[in-house]
C-alpha cells in the first residue's frame, strides 16, 4: 500500500513539474506570450530547473530543448525514486527509455486535456483569450487531421480523431512500459 501511495504522490508532482516544462516548450514553440497568468505560473514552476539547464543544452531554432531536458530529467527522477524503494530490483538498464515512455504518456495526455479544453470553449465561450491561447496550442496537432477531415454541417471532427488517435497511442505506450518493468 505503501508504494502505491508513493507511487501516486510521484506521479502527480512529476506529472506537474514536467508538465509544466513541457507546456513551456510548446508555448516557446508556439510563440505564445508569456506575459499572463498562465506564462507567469509556467516561469514560476520551471525556472529552477530549465535556466541551469540553458547554461549546457542550448535552443535549436524554435525548439527549447532544455525545456524538454528538464521534462525528461524529472520523470527519469520519479522512476529512479520508484525502483530505489521497490528494492532497487528492476530495469535499471532500461530506465532511460521508460522514462521516455513516460514522458510521452504526460505528453499525450496533456495534450488530450487541451484538445478537449479547446472543444468545450469552443461551443461554451470562444471569443474568450484562453480559447485563443489553446487553439494556438493545439493547431499543430490538429491541422493535418483537419486537411483530411472535412467539415461535417459546420462541426469540426478534427479534434474527436485525434483525441482517438492519442488514446491508441497511449495504450500503446502503457503497454510497452508495463512489460519492461516486469
């Protein structure tokens, strides 16, 4: 029970901080400002980690790799901690790569989170800066399903396809890291 509850408690502050890091390279990637509320908490939660980190892994153009360093090193951290009070029994070797594994799991299902936000603002309230903000967020992902999704009585499909296509592919992770932590 006890590592369960452990293991809960490390999944979601893990899942916050890299999170938060990956947002942060979506919004450098997206040129969204980060002079609001949300920019601010992003700054807040990740400064500690990504200003030392741009110190040894430089940006290449757009993308702020030490944005995704950092997501990456805080979910090695989590699995590390995991295997350390499991009895340090376990894929020691294959640890990178389930963290990796990891990381596109919070990745998915981030991005799963804002592709539905978007879907809700947009019949709720679309004229509102947070939906502006979040379809800047999402069009990357949406706008190939969008070229082959037409419109269907003025609704967009787009953003049901992809929420299934991120399903498969997290249920495809879930199950290639539940087998190497075995």
């Amino acid at each position: 029970m006890g590592y369960q509850i452990l293991n809960m408690v490390l999944e979601v502050v893990a899942g916050l901080i890299a999170g938060t890091c990956l947002l942060r390279f979506l919004m450098q990637w997206q040129r969204i400002s980060f002079h609001q509320p949300l920019g601010r908490f992003v700054f807040s939660m990740t400064d500690w980690l990504i200003l030392p980190l741009r110190k040894v892994i430089p940006a290449w153009t757009a993308w702020d790799l030490s944005s995704l360093a950092g997501a990456f090193l805080i979910k090695l951290l989590q699995y590390s901690l995991l295997l350390l009070v499991a009895g340090g029994q376990g894929a020691w070797p294959l640890l990178p790569l389930i963290s990796l594994v990891g990381l596109a799991q919070l990745a998915i299902s981030a991005l799963s989170a804002l592709v539905l936000v978007l879907a809700i603002m947009s019949w709720v309230n679309p004229g509102a800066p947070m939906y502006a903000m979040t379809a800047r967020l999402t069009e990357p992902f949406l706008r190939p399903f969008q070229r082959v999704i037409p419109l269907m009585g003025g609704i967009d499909l787009s953003p049901l396809a992809l929420l299934l296509v991120l399903q498969i592919l997290g249920m495809l992770l879930a199950g290639f890291q539940m087998s190497w932590m075995r």
